[in-house]
C-alpha cells in the first residue's frame, strides 16, 4: 500500500454499543445476556492494536487468481524438470481457492 506510515489512520469503534441501543429504544443486552453472549461482545468491544494494525496493513499482499497463477509460474521455472505437473500443494505453495489478502505481523503469517 503506497500510504505513508505516518498518515495511516485508523478509525475505532465499538461494534456493539448496548448503551446506545438501549437510549434508542432498543434494549436487547438482557437477550444476548441470557445466551451467554456478553463474553463475545466483550472481545468485538476489546482492545486494538492500532500499531499491529498498521503493520499488518502496510505489509499486505492482495493475492488474485493472477498473482496466484504468477506465483506457481515461477516455482515451476526454477526448475521445470522437476516441477512441471505439479500441484501448488507439491511445490510448497499455499493453495488457491479465493482472493486473499496476505500479510505478516510478529513473524507469523495472516491470510
């Protein structure tokens, strides 16, 4: 991504705001609160990691079929006699099912 690091920025917010909905006329904690949900909403409502985010980001691949194809042709041209035929899987390669989005963070790939 051809941002500077500095004028990325992100925008938080809380995906679940019961407050908001209850002052709106919709008071629904009780329900999830019956269900056992809280804990779930507790993490969408978590920290973020603003600098892991913009790492990610900035370090990111978008992986289209074409790239993908480009991808395995050179795995297959660095050594065509031994790798013609086969599969992505074969040639230590992530298999392709749908666009992807890649990108590293702490030394651990992220699709």
């Amino acid at each position: 991504i051809e941002i500077p690091y500095e004028k990325l920025d992100l925008v938080l917010e809380q995906p679940v705001d019961f407050e908001s909905l209850r002052a709106n006329g919709f008071d629904v904690k009780k329900l999830f609160q019956d269900q056992g949900w809280l804990g779930y909403f507790d993490i969408l409502n978590g920290p973020v990691y603003t600098q892991l985010v913009k790492d990610f980001w900035k370090r990111c691949d978008i992986i289209t079929q074409e790239e993908a194809d480009k991808e395995y042709n050179l795995k297959v041209a660095e050594d065509p006699k031994k790798n013609k035929g086969k599969s992505r899987t074969e040639l230590g390669l992530r298999e392709f099912t749908e666009t992807e989005i890649r990108s590293g963070c702490t030394g651990y790939e992220v699709v």
